[in-house]
C-alpha cells in the first residue's frame, strides 16, 4: 500500500475505537433491518436513515478527533448558552403540539434541549475535575442546582422523557463523583415522599401516562392503545419471532409510530425472544466496552463524562424498551442507534465520538 | 523532605484511591445495569413465552375479522314470469353517526354535493332514532353515477360517510301489487329477537333487511338465501387488506305465482277511483289468480324506511290504502250468502228445489218487519228463483226454519268464519254467527229474530272477500275445496329445482250433486235473466254468478234506503261472486267494491272485465262502469 495511502488511514482511524464502532454498526444495521420492515418494504425511509447514519458516523469521527481538553473549555460556553436558550424557548419559544419546545433562531428552528444533553454532563463533568482536590458537601448541591435548573425548564416545556434523561445523566455523574452514601439515603427517602408533589406538578396528559400504565385496559383506545398493541406485538412473536417482514401487528398497521420511538415492538414481533437476547446481548457488549473505557480514563473529568454517557445511553435503551413491552409508561425516547430519526442518532454518536477521543486521547495526556 | 517525600506519596495514594472508589461505583452501576437487563428479559420471557398464547390470539383478533356476505335475494314472477320484486345494483350515501361527528353539519355539507332532499333528512332522522349509533344508516339512496364521482372527490372531508354500492329491491308493479307481493324494510329489534328465537339470527349477519308483509315476510325463509362469509385479514383502521377464505353465499330462492299480473292490473284498474277488493282463484286447485285491494300503496316507500311524512298520509287516509281489503276486509256477505243458504237447505232437507215459498215482501217475526226492498213483491217463489231475483224473504223464512246453528254448523265447511291459510299473513277470520259465537262474544243468549237476518247475509255475519272467493270456488269445484295459495313453486336458481306449494284439498264437502246443480243453475240464471243478466248480456261465455249487497248502517223500521242522501262512506257495499265458464270452472271469483250501492251496478262489471280477460284475453278499454 502506497505511503500516503496508509498514513491516511492511520489519519482516519487512529482516534477510533474498533470495538465500539463494530456494536455501533452492528446495532445500526439492526435498524435498518427493522426500519425496512417497518416501513412495509419501502426503501424512502431507509435511505434517510442511511444518510442520518452517515452524519452520525461523521460527528462521532469529528468528536473522536478533538483531544478532550478542548471540550473541557467548552464545557462552561455551551451550558450557560443552553440554559439562556432554555429561558428563551420559555418566553419566546413555539408551540408544537402542545408543548412549547422551540426556538426560533432566525434561520431555523432549534430545540434547545437536545443540546442539553451534552452540555450538562460536561458541566457537571468540568466542575468536579475543577474542584476534585477539595471535594465538599457544598460541591454536591451546587451540581444538583446546575442539574435542576435545565431539569425544571425542560420540564415545564413540557417534555418529561427528555427532563428525566437529562437529570438521569447528571444524577448518574453525581453519583459517580462519589455523592456520599447517606445523602443518596436521604434523598432516596425524600423521594419516596415526595412523590405526592411531583404528582401535582404533573400535568394531566402526563398523569394520564401513569395511570395508563398502571392498567393500560382502561382506556384501550386512547392512551392505552400504543403500550396494548406494542405488548401484543412482543407477545404474540414468541420465543423464534414470525419472521422478517412477516409481522402482522406490524404490517397491518397495528403499531404507532413503528419506526420510531415502537420500532422495538417491530423488532421483537418479528424476532422473538432469541432476536432480543441477542439485541440486550449487543447492547451489553457495547455499553460493557464504554465501561471499560470508562473506567481506565486517565482524568476525573473524562471518567465522569465517559460513565455519564455511558449510562445515559443505557437508560435510553432501557425505559424504551420497558415502555414498548409495558413496564414504563409511555414517554417519548427512541430505541439507541435502531429508531428512524437524525437528533438522537447524532447526539448518541457525538457521545460515542466523546468516549473513542477519551480512549485515545489518554497517551497524549500521561506522556 | 520529609515533605516532600510524604506529599507526592500521599498524592498518588489519594488519585489511586479515588480511581478505586470511581471503579466501585461503575462496578455498581454496571451491577444496575445487567440488573435492569436481566428484568426486561423476564419481562420479554414473559410476554414472549409464558403469555405467548395469550398474545398470538390477541394479534389473530386483531388480524382477522370475518365478514358476511348478503346473499341475493330471490326474484317473485307472476306466472307468465313479469317480473314483480327484484333486485338491482345501485349507489347508496350512507353515514355512521358515531364516526361522523356533528351530523347536522355533515348532512348540510352533504347537501352541497349531491342533492338531499327534506324527504331525506326526515327518514333518516327516524331511522336515527330506531338504529344504534355505530350502524351506518343510508342519507341518500339510489345515487347517479356523477353524484357518487363528485362526493368521491369530497371524500376526505367526510369521516363516517361512505358510498355503498347495494342490491336494492324494487317492486316494478308498484301499488297494484302492494298487498299481495308486500315489501321488505330494514330489520328491527323485534325481529332481531324472532330471528335469534328461531336460530336464524346468524344468517342475517350482514342483511339489513327483512320481508315485511305479503309474501316477502310469508316466504321469507326461501327469499332470502344463505349467508356467505368472508374471512380477511383487517389493517388497524378495519380495512380488509387481503381475503383469507370465503364461502360464498347462496343466492335466495325465485318465487313463481299462479298470479297472473295482467289479470290482476286489468281487476286493479276496473275499480276506477272505487275503493274495493277482488279476489280471484282457480277452483280446480285453489291457486289465487288476482287478490286486489284498492287503494294499494307504493311499496318501494318502505324499502329503505318511510319517511315520517308519507308515513302519516297513508295512515291517517280515510280510504286505509294500507289495509288488505281482500285478505283482512271483513263486511256482510250480503245476498250473495244465498246460495250457501240455499245448500244447507237442501243439505238438511228442510227444503225441496220445488217448493214455493210466498213472498209478499216483508217476513213478520216477533213484531218486527224483515222488509224487502224491492217496490213489487215477488209473488210465489221457488228456490231457483229465489236466488235468481235474490228473494229476501226466501231466506229469512229458510234462516228462521233451519236456526242459527245448524246454519253455522253448514257454513263452517265452506271456510266462512275461519281463516284459509292462505300463504300471506295477516287475514281475518271473519265472523260466522253461532249461539256459541255469541255467548263467547258477547256473553248473551242468542235471539231467534237474530237469525233471520243472517239468511240474507246480514247481522252479525262477516267475512272477507277471500273467503267468499274461496267458498265461490268450492261450489265451482263440486264441493271439493283446496287452500288457497298465491304461490305456485320456489325455484332454486342453482339447480333449477321447482318445489311446487302443493294444491291441498282442505275437505270434500261431500255436496250431493243433484243439489249443487240446483244451486249452479240458479247461479248460471242470476246471469241470464237475475239481477246481474244486464252486465253479461253479450258475454261469450256462461259464467255463474251472484249479487249482493251489505249493508253499511241500519236502516230504521219503516224508512227506506235512498241512497243520495246517505253520505258517501256510508252507502252500501257492493258484491259479486261468479266462477266461469259454468260447465267447467277455471276461475272463480269475489269482489267487492265499497259504498258503491246495489252489487250488479258496481261489483259486477269489474267480474265481467276480469273474466273478459281471463277466458277471451280481451282487455278492457276504461276502468268498468257501473250499470
């Protein structure tokens, strides 16, 4: 191979991490496998998603590339232009559907939230390394306030599945920056009775989910139709699946949003038990390597900002696939690197491009 | 340098101890991890394996629904095979109120695409308000082929509306055949619950409608057919996506009439504006030939529910076009009674043919005058003349010798006072007058100056024209009577298998035939030189006949029946019986045209036209005017 050929390999390839981009694809062509299904055979929404794909794959090499350092004075910008945006969308923001989750910045619409995700993990992630000589009580409640202001806006929006991710990863840094045991103990405790409030704050269409859940037949064409028909679809596909493309709560209309956020009920209809084995198996294996690069980064910040994503990520993957087979209540997360959709398949691999830069970026760091 | 040498050291200790308890905690999480893991996998376990059953029929219950097929209904042909009930495929607009929102609205944006009349919106109303909210129910009926192109085109702005293409059941012949053939209309509750009595509900999944009157309700069962079924496999919003497996439905059986249509417009149409009742039936095997009752009405109004409107002018007419004058009319027979009277004379032997009764034109009974209408008293009065001239005192004095009962006993085996069993509901059984009759009516004794009047047809005595009809053809037929029935065979259309309704003989009256000639003859002379001789004077054939008269309102002792001044309903009813030809009976016949006065002026000529028709083909150039 000539030269210059194989330096640009070694270019390309240098800062990503072979593991994890073998489960990434792995789990990518899963969906389009599903997508395809779901789509009944047409092939617009699949080379859409094929184009998502290739932008993803081209934010997580752009962010593999950047040395973590430079994110880490990114960190304090992106937050405080976050929750401006936030307090924005609250004043000025559009209302789509009800919830008021829009900003209309002059050339396009922009959902500020969304850029929350990433900027709260590395806020928080920027202000335990700042302070990780000296770590106090006092440290742990100013993250919590950084955590509950973006929370309680994003909350008000409404749009509770992304508030409770987003607190999920600052909750899951919090916890891997060392929160001492008694207060988890303590808030746990709080929790508990605090529920009652967080009920009242709810708002109807969100109690709704809950009681839903709680017994979906009570309103089997409203609500309760999504979680009925997805639990039929898993189901009724048994141990082997009724095969791809064969489907018939999938084909026949049966399943909402079947290539998004219930594209799990397609996959396990048509897959059984042994396609989701081998589906948790594959997430497993990914987010056991993000363990492993996680718990060999060389600096506080990289540590927490690697386990946060890491757990984020499985958090997504759990409370969709909880929600499709009827344990969650229905909230509006895709299924990780499988469900129709460009933002949340850029954002997940903006965070895979983040860990592959922490795994190999370490060298430079301890030389 | 102790510090020194401890401060480093310390450091490193620290961090290392720091990335250990960093560890433990990922150790823990990862512990939440494979933890939260291990339940979605039991959960899928569960649902996938354990519930498996469960759900697979779910998804089958959601996937496949079976729906009916509506068979067609059978055809009803009159004997020469004119059409009079049939089926034709046409466009319906037809609306679920319980997907279509405001109805009001939709029907009022409707209105601007296709023409919905107020007629429209009054019959769905009513059907509104008889049918559950998830059924849809047709807004307009019977659409052209642009009316269904534009709301095509609307469509999307119309949930819950839908165009149906249906068979729709037509009766060509309209009023003429109202009563006879009937007509269907959408199936009610209490139907629903017959059919369910009767097993027969699960066949009328997917039919909307159901044989109402005539033979459409008596011959329901052969009509309508069997339902098909269809299995398909259903999208989430009901649609069938492809066809599983289908039984096909088999196709109601055709109805063929001994009615002859012809014969029957041709008696429809002799009434002219007369109200009034023909029944007419072939004596040789009680196949019914005409049945007629005028006014009819048009049963295509029924079909697909009557508006509210339409509804009341036919109900609230004086002239009850929706009553079956032939089958349920009941009146006083009249004179026409004589010539049974005068078998059950000869029967019992109280009279010989021969003998002469005096007639000076009133019977005295108990103080009361029985009077003779006619100006001239007859004089001597044998019994053949007795029915030729229609001798009233003939038979108040044969009445008064043979008693009620006997009376009754003779008259029951001609069918008077007992239903026919004809093959439509909704016949009366008349009133034929007993002492037992009385008791059980009227919880009184019989009064032997009651009977006399019953000699003459009047009184209590009350029958329907099919019943004189039938008794009309018993005599024609020698004494042997058959049921009389409008339907000649059901033909399965597959198979083109007949199966005949049987001429049933009900009884053999047993007539000595030196008795029935004496009758018969008279009969033939009431034509000739009696009281109808005027209406078949130029008639090429013999045919035997006779007039009578039923009264309408008491006439007061000692005042006379005049009848310009007695109001128009009030008048008499006018009656003729006959059969023809007279040696060998093919038809025989009742009519009875209502407040039309002496039975030769109105009744008989309507006869004559039928029979005209029936034994020459000769059809009549106006409706039969009165003599």
């Amino acid at each position: 191979m000539p030269f210059v050929l194989r330096r640009l390999l070694v270019l390309l390839t240098r800062h990503i991490d072979g593991v994890l981009l073998s489960a990434i694809l792995l789990l990518m062509f899963t969906g389009l496998l599903t997508l395809f299904s779901a789509a009944n055979g047409s092939f617009g929404r699949l080379s859409d998603q094929l184009i998502n794909m290739m932008v993803a794959l081209g934010v997580m090499w752009a962010f593999a590339n950047i040395p973590p350092h430079y994110l880490m004075r990114m960190a304090v910008p992106l937050f405080l232009t976050g929750c401006a945006l936030l307090v924005g969308v609250a004043l000025f923001g559009e209302i789509v559907n009800g919830a008021r989750r829009w900003l209309n910045i002059g050339i396009t619409r922009i959902q500020p939230s969304e850029l929350m995700k990433i900027a709260l993990p590395l806020m928080l992630a920027w202000y335990f390394n700042r302070n990780e000589a000296s770590l106090k009580l006092r440290n742990y409640v100013i993250a919590a306030v950084m955590l509950a202001v973006p929370a309680a806006l994003i909350m008000r929006q409404p749009d509770l599945g992304t508030a409770l991710l987003i607190s999920a990863s600052g909750g899951y840094l919090i916890f891997l920056a060392g929160l001492p045991w008694r207060i988890i103990i303590a808030l746990a405790a709080a929790a508990a009775a605090g529920m009652p409030l967080l009920w009242s704050l709810m708002h109807d269409y969100q109690r709704q989910r809950v009681l839903t859940l709680l017994d979906p037949g009570s309103d089997p064409l409203g609500a309760g139709y999504h979680t009925i028909q997805s639990t039929i679809a898993v189901g009724s596909g048994g141990v082997l699946g009724k095969g791809w493309m064969n489907g018939t709560q999938t084909h026949l209309d049966f399943i909402p949003e079947r290539t998004t956020d219930f594209i799990f009920a397609v996959y396990a209809e048509e897959f059984g038990l042994l396609g989701n084995a081998a589906l948790l198996g594959l997430y497993l294996f990914l987010i056991g390597r993000a363990m492993v690069i996680t718990a060999n980064a060389p600096t506080l910040f990289a540590r927490l900002l690697a386990g946060s994503i890491t757990l984020t990520f499985f958090t997504y993957a759990f409370v969709n696939m909880g929600m499709v087979s009827g344990i969650l209540p229905v909230v509006g997360v895709p299924l990780p690197l499988v469900s129709y959709g460009g933002t949340s398949l850029v954002s997940i691999c903006l965070g895979f491009g983040i860990l592959m830069s922490i795994n190999t970026h370490k060298k430079l760091v301890q030389t | 340098m102790s510090e020194l040498s401890i401060n480093p050291g310390i450091e490193i200790r620290d961090s290392e101890r720091e990335l250990q308890r960093f560890r433990g905690r990922l150790a823990l999480t990862g512990i939440f991890v494979l933890l939260l893991f291990g339940l979605l996998f039991l959960r899928f376990a569960y649902l996938q394996v354990v519930q498996h059953r469960h759900y697979s029929t779910l998804a089958e219950a959601n996937r496949i629904s079976v729906l009916p097929i509506a068979p067609h209904r059978g055809v009803i042909l009159d004997r020469n095979g004119v059409l009079l009930a049939h089926n034709y495929s046409a466009y319906t607009l037809e609306i679920t109120p319980s997907r279509a929102g405001n109805l009001e609205q939709t029907i009022d944006e409707l209105a601007t695409i296709v023409e919905i009349t107020p007629r429209d919106r009054r019959r769905f109303r009513k059907l509104l308000e008889e049918s559950k909210r998830f059924e849809s129910l047709p807004i307009r009926t019977r659409l052209s082929d642009e009316e269904i192109a534009r709301f095509a085109v609307h469509r999307y702005r119309f949930p819950g509306v839908e165009a149906k293409a249906r068979l729709f059941r037509q009766y060509p012949q309209g009023e003429i055949f109202s009563h006879v053939v009937g007509h269907i209309g959408r199936i009610n509750q209490r139907e629903i619950e017959q059919l369910e009595k009767s097993g027969r509900l699960a066949n009328y999944r997917g039919s909307d409608y159901i044989g109402k009157t005539g033979l459409e309700q008596s011959y329901e069962a052969a009509l309508h057919g069997t339902t098909g079924v269809e299995e398909v496999e259903v999208d989430s919003g009901g649609r069938a996506v492809r066809v599983l497996s289908r039984t096909p439905p088999v196709s109601g059986n055709n109805l063929v009439l001994n009615l002859d249509a012809k014969l029957q417009e041709v008696a429809y149409q002799a009434f002219g504006d007369r109200r009034g009742a023909l029944v007419a039936i072939d004596p040789r095997n009680g196949g019914v030939l005409a049945l007629v009752s005028k006014p009819g009405f048009d049963p295509n109004l029924f079909v697909d529910g009557i508006d509210p409107q339409s509804w009341n002018e036919l109900n609230g007419s004086p002239d009850k076009p929706l009553l079956n004058r032939a089958a349920a009319g009941t009146y006083p027979p009249g004179s026409t009674f004589k010539p049974f009277m005068a078998l059950a004379a000869l029967f019992y032997g109280k009279r010989s043919p021969q003998q002469v009764i005096s007639d000076p034109g009133y019977f005295m009974f108990g103080g009361h005058r029985f009077r003779d209408g006619r100006p001239v008293p007859l004089g001597a009065v044998d019994m053949h003349r007795s029915i030729v001239v229609s001798s009233d005192v003939y038979y108040y004095t044969l009445a008064n010798e043979l008693g009620i009962d006997p009376i009754a006993r003779f008259m029951e085996k001609f069918g008077f006072g007992s239903r026919t069993g004809i093959d439509i509901a909704g016949e009366s059984a008349g009133v034929l007058p007993s002492t037992e009759w009385k008791l059980r009516r009227f919880k009184q004794k019989w009064y032997a100056g009651e009977t006399i009047s019953v000699g003459i047809g009047q009184g209590y005595n009350s029958y329907t024209p099919l019943q004189l009809a039938s008794a009309t053809a018993t005599i024609a037929n020698d004494g042997v009577m058959y049921r009389p029935h409008i339907v000649d065979y059901v033909e399965d259309i597959r198979s083109g298998e007949k199966t005949p309704v049987e001429p049933k003989p009900l009884r053999d009256l047993a007539l000595k035939p030196e008795h029935l000639k004496v009758v018969k003859d008279a009969m033939v002379g009431v034509n000739k030189e009696g009281t109808s001789a005027r209406v078949f004077a130029d008639a090429p054939y013999v045919a035997a006949g006779k007039t009578g008269t039923a009264q309408v309102i008491a006439i007061k002792q000692g005042e006379k029946y005049v009848e310009s001044r007695v109001a128009e309903r009030h008048r008499d009813h006018a009656w003729f019986i006959v059969y023809a030809p007279a040696d060998n009976p093919t038809i025989a016949l009742a009519v009875i045209a209502e407040n039309s006065g002496f039975g030769a002026r109105a009744a008989a000529p309507v006869a004559r036209q039928v029979l005209d028709y029936h034994l020459l083909g000769k059809l009549p150039a106006k409706p039969a005017e009165a003599d």
